[in-house]
C-alpha cells in the first residue's frame, strides 16, 4: 500500500492561480484527512486478520505528526490567530 499525497505547489492551485491562505488550509485538511482515511482503511486490513506493513504506519502517523503538528498547525496560528 502506498501513500500518495501530491499537493499543489505552495501558493498556487492546480491551475497554477494564486490561492487564499485559507484555501491552502483548506486543501492542508483534505490531506490530513486523506492520511486518516489511509490509516483506518489499515486497521481493517488489520481487525480482518491480514498483514500491513509497520513501515507504512510509521510512514503514515511521521507525515501526520510533522506535517499536521508541525507545519499545519504553525501555519494555521499564524494565518487564523496572528500575533
């Protein structure tokens, strides 16, 4: 199983347009919930009795704490709730 999260690149949508800084947190929470989705869809792999590979949940919850703890969440202070 392989975990694809391919982002727009930063400060422009698909169609290369500039975005909102809430839009780009917006799509920031659809990854995060893409990850969780990947993560549940694991454990019934799991509760079903078949294999899942350790390295793919490490892999999983390392993006979700660095990039929902770490990136999102300091972006998301510092655009909702500035100084």
């Amino acid at each position: 199983m392989s975990l694809q999260l391919n982002p727009a690149p930063s400060g422009s949508d698909e169609s290369g347009e500039e975005m909102k800084s809430t839009d780009c947190l917006m799509l920031e929470h659809k990854l995060i919930l893409r990850a969780l989705d990947v993560l549940d869809a694991m454990r019934d792999l799991v509760e079903q009795g078949r294999d899942v590979e350790p390295a793919d949940v490490e892999k999983i919850v390392g993006f979700l704490r660095w990039f929902g703890d770490e990136h999102h969440q300091a972006k998301e202070e510092s655009i909702l709730f500035p100084a």
